[in-house]
C-alpha cells in the first residue's frame, strides 16, 4: 500500500470520527437547548394544552432533530467524498485502481447491495 493510500484511509478515519463527535454533540445541545427554551418561555403549556398527546410533542420535536442530523450527515459526506475524489483524481491510473480496489471497498460494496 502506498503513502498517499495510507494518508487517505488517515484522513477518512479522523473526517468521519470528527462528523460522528460533531454530530453527536451537536444533537445533545441542540435537543437540550429547544426543551429549555420552550419551558423558559413558556410554550410549552401552551403546546401541552392541545389536543395532542405528549408522546406526539416528543416524536415531532425527535423527528425534527433527527431530520437536521440527515441533511448535515449528508452534507459532511458528500464534503468527505468530495474531497477524497479530488485528492485521488491527482494520482497516476494504475495507483487510482489501487485506490479505488484496497482503500475505497465499501463504497463499491455498498453500491453493489443498492442496484
């Protein structure tokens, strides 16, 4: 395996921990922060006294989070991709092969389970 294949499978374990770590405390602030405002400003009582059940408020506001954390899970891999197709469309044809078949396999694989 070459020095630039090894710089890249370093680059995509440390981008991808740090969209994890990112992520995830994005997540805790962001959920923790929206609870605390709605009970610090009182919007909560007036949501809690609709005509909906709690577990409604709950699954709207998860649901809500959840689909923020989609869009930038995929804005941050497409940046990733993005970035490591950039890197390797520098390389010669033969060490892009090498790339595309030792470092990048679960893409294929991947790819192979969805068509």
């Amino acid at each position: 395996m070459g020095r630039f294949q090894k710089s890249l499978k370093i680059i995509l374990t440390y981008t991808l921990s740090a969209v994890t770590t990112l992520l995830g405390i994005s997540t805790l602030w962001l959920s923790c922060g929206t609870l605390a405002r709605d009970i610090e400003e009182c919007q909560i009582q007036v949501i809690a006294t609709k005509p909906i059940a709690r577990w409604q408020i709950w699954l709207g506001k998860w649901l809500g989070i959840a689909s923020l954390n989609a869009v930038l899970l995929i804005l941050a891999g497409g940046c990733i991709y993005g970035l490591l197709q950039w890197r390797a469309s520098k390389l010669p044809a033969q060490e892009r092969a090498d790339l595309r078949t030792q470092v990048l396999v679960a893409r294929g694989s991947a790819m192979g389970m969805i068509f």
